[in-house]
C-alpha cells in the first residue's frame, strides 16, 4: 500500500455501521470511539511535511485505561516524532455520541 496525502478509503454507510456495531458487540467493555478536536488535529496536520496521522493504540499502566496516540506522518512515511503527539482523546463511554447509527446500543 502507498502512503501520500490521499492514503484511506471511505466506505458505505451499511459497512461502518457493520464494522462498528460488530466490534462493539464482540469487545462490551472497550471504548466505543475517541474523540478528537479539529483545533487539535489540525495543529498536528500542519507540521513541516505532513501528509496524514498514524494513530497508535496505546495503554496507560499507571490508571488501567486504554488509549490512543496520533502523530504526524511525512512524505516518506516517517512519524513526525519532534513535538506534537496527540492524546488525552475524549472516549465513548462517557463522551459518546448521542442517537448514532454507529453506536451499536443506541
């Protein structure tokens, strides 16, 4: 797979739907989704020769808690990893959407 500026696919409606509900319901008690602010992302959008974000999974020990770190990616695929590292995301539950066809118990 390339990795540019148009890296990602958007998919049909009834496949996020699918792909959501199905980890949901295979996963009750991990996160349902992050959340992440525009301001925030596009801070990490805009650094020298970023051409997308690589998002890690990532684990917190010291509280037990699941997480996620995104990072700028450059144009040679490289992690962008001299200043910006984006976490502390909001997660469902607890900062979920509200009526969402992606939220398999709404």
């Amino acid at each position: 797979m390339t990795i540019d500026n148009n890296t990602g696919e958007f998919i049909t409606q009834d496949q996020a739907i699918s792909y959501t509900h199905d980890f949901q319901n295979d996963n009750p008690t991990a996160y349902k989704c992050f959340m992440a602010g525009s301001t925030k992302l596009t801070e990490l959008l805009d650094q020298k020769d970023c051409i997308g974000i690589r998002i890690y999974r990532g684990y917190d020990k010291a509280s037990g808690v699941e997480n996620l770190v995104l990072v700028g990616v450059d144009s040679l695929g490289n992690d962008i990893c001299t200043e910006l590292f984006l976490e502390r995301l909001a997660p469902c539950p607890v900062s979920c959407a509200q009526n969402s066809i992606l939220v398999a118990d709404n």
